[in-house]
C-alpha cells in the first residue's frame, strides 16, 4: 500500500473509533494504532490524529466496583504501557486519560486482560486451593496468584513499549501536561493495608503470566519505513 493509502485507512479508523458501538471502536483503534506503529507514521502525517495530539481524552471500561489489588496494579502498569493515567470510579468504570487514541487502546487492553485474569483466579481457585479451609487462606491464595500474573504481565508491556514506543520523545511532555489536565480533580489515591503474599501462589503466578497472548494491537512487528 502507498503512504496516502495508509493515511486514509487510518484517518477512516479514528472515526470509527468514536462509534458507539463498544467493540467496533475498540477494535478500530487498535487497528489505527497498529497502523502508526507499523508504518513508523508521526501525528503529523495524520490529520485527524493531529488535531487530537494536543487533548487528552477519556475511555473507560466496566470493572467490578470495587477493584481487589491485583485489579489496580493491572490497570496501572497497562496505563503506563500505553502513555496514560487512570482512576477508577465509584460506579464501577475503570477510565484511562490519554491522548490521540492511547485511551482507546489502552482501555481495550485492559478489557482483555481484566477478564482473562478474572477467569483464571477463578479456575485458580477451584483447581489449587482445593484443600485451604479457610476462606482467608482462600483469598490470600488468589490474590498471591493474581498478583503474580501481573507482575509478570508487567514486564512483557515494558518490553513491548521498549521495543515500538508508543509516543515520540518529544510529545512525552506535551501528552503528560494533557493527561493532567484531563485527570478529574475528586480522584483520590486508594490507600492498602499491608498483606502478607503466599510464595508459591505468587511464583506460580509470575509462570502463568508468561502464557497469557498479549493480545494488544502493538504486537512485536518491527516498524516499517513507507517510501
């Protein structure tokens, strides 16, 4: 395909990014961000990128209401991955701030491996922990377990950002002012007790978390050069 082919194919993308339709604009943003990634393509080269590079803007996603830890150490690493913030509400929405589409993508991502993590505490639970009495020990254990996964899932989004970053070096500081900006002023940093970690929950975790598909639309393609 010709640079004005993939420009239009982008620039038709970002509109169907703001349908209303959850999955479609989800989809069509990663698709867009996978596009700017490929092709080594700047917000410049895109006009309808570019006129959305200076504000920031939100996308949220449905969470539980009330996140358990490993739920909030999850949304932090994957907002870093992809150049936000977050904060999550009372309503039970886990919103990501950022610019152009990252928001979009980041949220999507989220999405995913919010369920994926979900669904295997769950089997966590009925397969391994079997033979813990107490709910306490119980819970302990899945959290241990979960808390693994993330920090495994945590260096793999490191390692992906490290190898196709996702903003230019110098729109860092631009896209941080602008995420401020956007940050709600009510949003109030949720304090944890202190708990202690099962160490072989916690390792088999940080195992598990190496199989996860990283289904995010940065992949690991090297960039290519358009002529």
């Amino acid at each position: 395909m010709e640079r004005k082919d993939i420009i239009k194919r982008i620039q038709k993308l970002l509109s169907l990014s703001t349908s209303d339709n959850e999955h479609e604009a989800a989809a069509a943003a990663a698709k867009a961000q996978a596009l700017l990634s490929k092709y080594n393509l700047e917000t410049t080269d895109i006009p309808d990128l570019e006129s959305r590079s200076g504000k920031a803007e939100e996308a949220k996603t449905r969470t539980r209401q009330r996140l358990e830890r490993w739920a909030f150490n999850l949304a932090r690493v994957t907002a870093d991955a992809f150049d936000c913030d977050y904060y999550h509400s009372t309503k039970g929405n886990t919103v990501f701030i950022g610019v152009g589409v990252d928001q979009e993508v980041c949220a999507w991502t989220y999405t995913y491996l919010y369920r994926t993590l979900l669904r295997m505490g769950s089997t966590y639970l009925r397969t391994e922990c079997r033979r813990l009495r107490s709910n306490r020990s119980k819970k302990m254990a899945r959290e241990s377990y979960l808390r693994g996964v993330v920090h495994t899932i945590s260096q793999r989004l490191q390692e992906q950002k490290r190898q196709t970053p996702v903003t230019e070096t110098g729109l860092v500081v631009v896209k941080e002012a602008a995420i401020a900006d956007a940050m709600p002023d009510t949003v109030h940093t949720k304090q944890f007790k202190p708990v202690n970690l099962r160490g072989g929950d916690l390792y088999k975790g940080i195992r598990d978390g190496r199989s996860i598909p990283l289904s995010t639309p940065l992949g690991h393609e090297q960039p290519s050069k358009l002529s």
